[in-house]
C-alpha cells in the first residue's frame, strides 16, 4: 500500500463544474502539499498546509489531521485547469523530503 | 527572482557517455532536493541537501549517479556511464528548509540512446 494514495486517478469535467480531487496518506506528516504539473512538464507548489484550510482564487484545499485526508477543490473549472495535480507529504522523520502521490489527471473540456 | 534554474531543458545522449545536469536553487533556500520523474514510478527523491550537506541519497540508483552541492547556490547531478534505462525528466527544487514550500525548476528531459 503506497503511504499517499490519491483518487480518482483520471477525472474528466465540462467546464464550470465543481470539482473534488482526494488524497489520504498513512504516515505521520509535517505537511501536506498540492502541486501542479500542466502537459510540458513544469511543476508548481500550489498549496502547503498542516491544518485547517487554504484558498487562492478558485482553489481550496483542505486538510483533516485525525483522518489523514486531504482534497483540493476547484470551483467554476475551466480548460486551462486541464493538469495533473499531485498530493504530497513530508513526514514528521523525514525532513523536507516529499512523498509523492500517483497524481490525477484532469481534463476539463469547454 | 528568476526561480529555480536548470540546465539543460533537454539532453539527448548516446548510451555509456557522462550526463551532468545543474541547478541554481533561490537564493536564501538552504534545501535542495533532486527528483526523477519516469512514467513507469511517478515522482522520487534521488538525494537532498541541506546547507551544501547531502543529507539523504537513498534514492540514488547506484553508483553511476552522483549529487554535488559546492555551494548555496550551485549542484550537479551526474551520470556516468548513461544507460537508456535513466531516460526520464529530472527536477530540481529548493526550499527555505523543514516546514517551507517547494519551488520546482522547469526539468530536464534526459534521453539516452
């Protein structure tokens, strides 16, 4: 069993739907991260949490401790949201190194 | 500031030759972390620093790779000799330290033929 375990793995919108991606994770963790990754390769750090919530434009993440899950959220989706974003932990032992979910692709078709 | 900057974007290589790839972290970032992407296993860690120290390269194939930090603001990454089996795209990245966010550089896209 992977330590980070994202789902769905694949998810396909039509543009404006509200838009759920989940991630738990079995080991104890210091934070939590969501990151970006479009078609071309380039990675962004979208979120970094610990606890409670975060929100920036349309995204919001979230993060329950007691349950080890995570979600990211997009509201009002749109094509250009079209990526695979990928749950990540660093855990309380190991330092800053991550721990890489399998990633989910989105597809938001107009 | 300019992120993180790796070179090459791309490499292509014949099989047995020396790859070396670089990053120049933010400056101020005192962690850097190598990473593997391969479709085959997703992300890994390959090796990390922290003040210029490797502080785990567990995830260092074998010996054909090697991880340098001279440096706060400069490391390498070495291959020698390149097999097609190391073909993936390898990122850089670097944070303040334990508890900060990521910044990713944009990759290199390695290829061994």
């Amino acid at each position: 069993k992977n330590e980070v375990e994202q789902s769905p793995q694949n998810l396909t919108a039509q543009e404006g739907e509200f838009i759920t991606i989940n991630c738990s994770y079995s080991v104890g963790i210091s934070a939590l991260h969501w990151l970006q990754q479009h078609p071309g390769g380039g990675i962004v750090s979208l979120f970094m949490l610990s606890s409670g919530k975060k929100k920036h434009g349309r995204l919001i993440a979230t993060i329950n401790i007691q349950e080890k899950h995570s979600s990211l959220h997009i509201t009002a989706s749109h094509p250009r949201d079209s990526a695979v974003y990928i749950c990540a932990v660093s855990g309380q032992t190991s330092g800053s190194r991550l721990t890489f979910g399998e990633g989910t692709q989105l597809t938001v078709n107009p | 500031d300019a992120g993180v900057i790796q070179s090459p974007r791309h490499e292509v290589t014949e099989m047995g030759q020396e790859v070396t790839l670089r990053c120049k972290p933010i400056s101020g970032h005192n962690s850097l972390f190598w990473y593997r992407q391969t479709m085959m296993r997703g992300l890994e860690l390959l090796i990390y620093f922290n003040n210029n120290v490797p502080i785990d390269d567990s995830g260092m194939p074998e010996d054909r790779f090697s991880a340098k930090m001279p440096n706060a603001s400069f490391s390498t990454l070495k291959i020698q000799p390149s097999e097609p089996r190391d073909s993936a795209v390898y990122f850089c990245a670097s944070a303040k330290g334990v508890g900060y966010g990521y910044t990713f550089g944009s990759g290199t896209r390695l290829t061994v033929v």
